[in-house]
C-alpha cells in the first residue's frame, strides 16, 4: 500500500511534511537579484546588437567613402584626359564652323569665267557682243518670289549687246540661249541696224535670266545621280527559210 493517500477534497494524507519558513523579505530578495540578472542581460545583449549594428554601418560608410573616392579619381583622370584634347576639340570645332562658313558663302557662288565661256559658245557665227552687264545675287539676298504668271524662278541677270549679220543669226542665239545652264528665260529686243549697212548688220539687246541652276555650289555634297542601264541585246539570230 501506499504511504499516500489522496482524499477526495484534495488534501494529501501520509506525503512528507514541508514548513517554509523563511520570511517574504529573503522571497522578494531572490525574486528581485533573478530580475537584476533579466535586466543586466537584456541590456548587454542591447549593446552587443549596437555594437554589430555600428560595425555594420561603418563597414558600409567604409566601402561607400571608397567607391565615391574611386568615382572621384576617375573624373580627374577623364578631365585631365579632356584637358589634353581640348585643342584638337577646339580645332575640330573651328574647322566645322570654317566648312559651315564656306557653305553659306559660296551657296550663291557663280563662276563667272567658265559660264560666260559658256556664253560665248552660244553666240552664233559672225555674232558680237559689244557690252554687257551682270547682276545677281549675294549671300546674304533671299531668292525673289516670283509673282507675275509665267514669270520663271530667277537668281540673276545678264544683260548684253550683240551685233548679228541677219536675223536668222538671232533666231539661232535664241535657240541656243535656252541650252545655257539655269536657264530661266531670255528677251531678245532687235534695237536698230546699221545704216550704213542698211539689213546686213543688226544690233540687239539681250536680257537673260538664269536660276539657281548656275550656282556651281563645289563645296556642296553631290547626290549620286543614277546610271541608266543599258537594256540587254538579244544577239540571237534566226534563219529564215
């Protein structure tokens, strides 16, 4: 049997006997050195997670200060490098302002000596040109709004006297005027004949107008013109019969 016995109530019949006597002071005590241990490890464990917390951060305050000092280095190192082809950037610069320059001013540019060369090539035989006068265009003119019907584009004009045996002579100058280059329009104004000459010797004023078709514009970039393709032959040949 056991030496315990429970009761229905609860209480405990036979079990060993135990009196504490030790008074609610000594009790509050321990209880009291148990939370001072709570507290004195919770704080260490605070200050071993901000110390973790600071060696972390300054761990990547650290790398940070070193990729922004490396950043640093690289820009002097490019400056200096653009320091050293400053001049051929400011070159570069000039001779595009220069070739840009060089455009514009010879955006209107006629020259003179091979299209009157071309002039006098469309002068037929025993024809004379006694005075003339040129006027076109500058740089820095704008191009006239043609405003009269029929009235072609026009950048300049040439305007001459011409001696002609006869006025077929005439017809054929007007004829070859319209092969000039910029063409535009041309007048061709019988003004008298020579009376000593009476129909044999004719003098005329010509007015001729050219366009934008005579700018040689040499500095300008040519557009590739098409070459036409020649169609093939067929050589084949057959035999009749």
């Amino acid at each position: 049997m056991s030496g315990k016995n429970s009761d229905p109530t609860g209480l405990v019949i036979g079990g060993e006997p135990r009196i504490d006597f030790l008074p609610l002071e000594v009790k509050q005590r321990k209880a009291n050195r148990r939370s001072r241990r709570s507290l004195v490890f919770l704080v260490l464990l605070v200050i071993v997670i901000c110390i973790g917390g600071y060696v972390a951060a300054a761990g990547l305050a650290a790398q940070s200060q070193a990729e922004l000092d490396a950043a640093r280095a690289q820009t002097q190192v490019l400056l200096q490098q653009q320091g050293e082809y400053a001049i051929a950037q400011t070159t570069a610069t000039e001779i595009e302002a220069a070739n840009g320059a060089k455009l514009v001013g010879t955006a209107t540019e006629v020259l003179w000596k091979e299209y009157l060369a071309e002039l006098k090539e469309a002068m037929p035989k025993g024809t004379k040109v006694i005075q003339f006068n040129v006027d076109s265009l500058n740089v820095l003119e704008l191009e006239p709004v043609v405003t009269i019907p029929l009235e072609q584009p026009r950048v300049g004009t040439i305007s001459f006297s011409v001696t002609a045996p006869s006025l077929a002579r005439l017809d054929e100058l007007t004829i070859n005027l319209k092969e000039m280059t910029g063409f535009s329009d041309a007048t061709v104004i019988v003004a008298s004949t020579d009376p000593d000459k009476p129909a044999t010797s004719y003098t005329t004023n010509v007015t001729l107008h050219f366009n934008a078709g005579a700018y040689e514009r040499r500095f300008f970039p040519q557009a590739d013109t098409p070459t036409e393709e020649t169609p093939a032959t067929d050589d084949t040949t057959t035999d009749e019969g």
